[in-house]
C-alpha cells in the first residue's frame, strides 16, 4: 500500500529507539513543505491558500513563535492574549458593523475555525432558547455549510433544510417562512456560500426573523474579510452583515481572507448575553472552579498573536488593496467561463464563482483541467465547478492561462461528452445522490487518512 513519502523517508510507526536528530527532521520537512508549496504557487488552486505570500508566512510564522508555547487559559501569565484576542474580536465587529442597540452591547468569540464558529452559533441559540422550546429548530438554505447539520447532530437541535433556486444560488424565502414555528429559534443565510460564491437575501431574512421573534445567524466564514471591503470599492454587494436589522450573529474567517494562519475564526454578537449562553462553567469540581469561553480547552497563544498580527499589520488598506486585486481577477476569469454558450455561471457570485453545463458533464472540463494543473472544487445537483479566487489568483499570467485551459478544457469536453467523467464532487461526497454505498466510500476514504500509518507493510 503506498504510503506519502514513502520513497524517501522511513515511516515511524513507533516512537524511534534514539530521537532523529534534529537537523535532519528540519531537513525532511523542508522537502515536504517545498514540494506541496508548488502545487498553490502556480496560482492554480482554488481557494485554500489565501494569500499565498512567504513573506507574510515568515511574519506570522515569527509572531506565533513568540507566544506558540503559552496557553491561553492562563491569563494570570500571559495577559497579551487578552489584548490580542479582545482586539481581534474588536477590530471584526467594527468591520461587520456591530453597534450597541439598546441594551444589547456587541461581542465576540474567537474559535478554531468556520466550522467552529457555526457550532457555537447553534449551541448558543439552543441555550439562549431553553425556557422556550425543549425541541429547537434552524432554517438553513440547502447551500449553507455542513457544519450546520454536523453541529445540529452534536447539539440536538434540527435541522430544516430550505430549497435553493439554482439558477440564482439564492435560499427559498417562501420555503422557509411557511417552516418558522414555535420551536424554530433561528434562520440562517451565506454570505457568500461555499459552493456557488452567491449570497443569500440577507436584508429579506432579517425582515423574516424579527417578524418571528428568532435569531438569524449569517455564515461569512467565506466573505467576512472580502466583502466588506468589496462593498468600499463599489461593487454591488448588498447588505450582509450585523448593521441589517434581524442580523444576531455573524462568522467570518480570520484564516482564510483575514489571511492569517489556519485555527482562527471570529464568531460576532450583536448581543453579548447571546454569546453568554454558550459558556460551559463548572463550580463544584474537584479540580477547582472550571470555565472556557469556547469548546477548546487549552489554545495555542501563538495563534492569536499571529492572528493579530496579521489584521494589524494590513491594516484597512491593505484588505482594500488585496480585495480589489482579488475581484478584478475573478471578474475576468469569470468572463472566460461566459465566453463559451456551453458553461453557465450561476448565479450573481463575488470573489468566487461557479459554473455548470447542460450539454455535457461539466467534469470532463474538471478533467482535462487536471492535466495542465489546476485545482477545482466540485459540486453537485447540478454537477458544476466552483473557483475561490484568492492572491495567487492575482499573479501575472495566470487569468490568460486559465482562458486557454479552459477554452482547450471545453473542446475536450464536447469531444468526450457520450463517455463518463473521471472526477466527481470531491468536498462534499460523489456525483449522484447518497446511497449506502457512497457513505461507506467516504467512511474508508476518513478511515484511510487517519489509519494509513498503520498499514502492515508488504513483504
């Protein structure tokens, strides 16, 4: 069974007799990081790497080393991830527009991840409900993220999934006012989703919550950081985030278009005692008085002055700057894809954008693309290809190499269109609908990248 790296580097499956010196380890990941490095430096690679900038790597690099050894809990020893964290989540609210309403006062909550932040959105609308509803429900439009119903399994709370116009990308909004009930505490929209780059009809939403008296959470984890800054630039964004009356929380992505390292996310509040009911506290153990703001325990301080650094160091202008840089290139990318009456993008996306086709499967482009090095994310009903545009996107050459690609990638497709396709959606499964067989695919796909170290090796 083949193995990464196998053909260079001995495997560990048990720690070594005598530790590896340390020269040597260095000089192993040095050749694994640089070989991963080029498959993103070309630019060609959806989403995943944000800013694909070394410089700006070592920098952040060398802010985390200062802290990477402190835990945050203890903040008797280092009172800097207060002021980091605190300003982090300060400078995300002022971005996405989080003002004092009466006696609401704005707050924050700086997790792991985008998928971290959904789930503390819904722990948070389950207890903040408690006195209301033992059985709670959401509303979420069938584009929002997974993590929604992952963490609606977690917590017990249902999730109502709302049909989506795929001509638009847009939720349903008559769909989900006929599903508000009693027991639903909160609707939720993207902006942008993951899949088509679309953004829900957030100011409609809002008006829907306060009409029902429950919270509408707006999933930014992708647009968070871009779109505020798209919107500075003039470009037609409508209103997404916490100034739109019936807006109660909002996630946004400090590692991704906040360009800082991966483990950070923002989860804002327009109500601090919102964000309160999700705190876990525990007064009678024996270990002493325990309390964590979020479901992780000990955090790396390292992540959140890297994380500080990065928003500090940029500054609004350079958001500004890298958005439009960003923009403009997925504006002339997308006008690639609307060159050829075959492809259609759907929907009115922003930064990212997705394309399907009706006269063959749009995978057989995926395919052809793959030959000459470019990275899609795949999707399905309809099958289609997205592209998150990101700065390596912004590099000379690379929007004219993608119109040739894909222009060669189109011919491809109409030449193979009576023969099956070699790609599939990869992100959220395999084209076609969920059968016991793709879910045990995708259970040994998970089990083969946590358990292939222990393969038993051949003879």
């Amino acid at each position: 069974m083949s193995f990464p790296y196998d053909d260079r580097f001995a495997i560990q499956r048990a720690l070594p007799d005598v530790g590896i010196p340390r020269e040597e380890i260095l000089t192993q990941l040095e050749a694994m990081s640089a070989a991963e490095d080029r498959t993103w430096e070309t630019g060609q690679c959806s989403g995943t790497m944000y800013c694909g900038d070394h410089d700006h790597y070592d920098f952040l690099n060398h802010a985390f080393g200062y802290f990477s050894h402190v835990n945050t809990l203890q903040r008797d020893m280092c009172p800097s991830a207060t002021k980091f964290e605190s300003e982090v989540i300060a400078m995300t609210l002022d971005l996405l527009h989080a003002t004092p309403r009466g006696d609401a006062t704005p707050a924050g909550l700086i997790t792991s991840g985008g998928s971290a932040s959904i789930a503390h959105a819904v722990l948070a609308y389950r207890e903040a409900n408690r006195g209301r509803t033992t059985q709670p429900n959401m509303i979420k439009p069938e584009t929002a993220h997974p993590a929604f119903s992952k963490a609606g399994h977690l917590f017990g709370v249902e999730m109502r999934v709302a049909p989506v116009d795929r001509t638009t990308g847009q939720v349903d909004l008559d769909w989900v006012a006929d599903h508000v009930d009693d027991d639903t505490v909160a609707l939720v929209g993207s902006a942008t989703n993951y899949g088509y780059g679309t953004i829900d009809p957030i100011e409609e939403l809002g008006e829907l919550a306060l009409r029902h008296d429950v919270g509408l959470h707006v999933d930014g984890c992708l647009g968070g950081f871009i779109l505020p800054f798209a919107r500075e630039l003039g470009y037609d964004v409508p209103p997404f985030d916490l100034a739109v009356p019936g807006v109660t929380t909002m996630s946004a992505d400090t590692h991704k278009y906040g360009y800082a390292l991966k483990g950070t996310s923002v989860l804002a509040f327009n109500d601090q005692a919102l964000r309160n009911a999700q705190y876990f506290y525990q007064t009678d153990w024996s270990g002493g008085k325990y309390c964590s703001p979020g479901m992780d325990g000990s955090r790396s301080g390292g992540l959140l002055a890297a994380t500080w650094a990065a928003m500090v160091s940029l500054g609004r202008e350079g958001y500004r700057r890298y958005a439009g840089e960003i923009l403009a290139t997925a504006a002339t990318m997308r006008a690639a894809v609307e060159e050829h009456p075959e492809l259609r993008v759907i929907g009115r996306p922003t930064f990212l954008f997705s394309f399907t086709a009706d006269d063959f499967d749009v995978y057989h482009v995926n395919d052809f693309l793959r030959t000459r090095g470019w990275r899609l994310n795949g999707q399905q009903y309809p099958n289609a290809l997205h592209i998150a545009v990101t700065r390596p996107q912004t590099q000379p050459g690379v929007a004219e190499r993608w119109a040739t690609d894909l222009a060669a990638a189109v011919d491809y497709a109409r030449a193979h269109r009576d023969q099956p396709a070699q790609s599939g959606a990869i992100y959220g499964g395999v084209p076609g609908g969920p059968t016991p067989e793709t879910d045990d695919l995708i259970r040994f796909f998970m089990a083969d990248m946590m358990d292939h170290q222990m393969a038993v090796p051949e003879p």
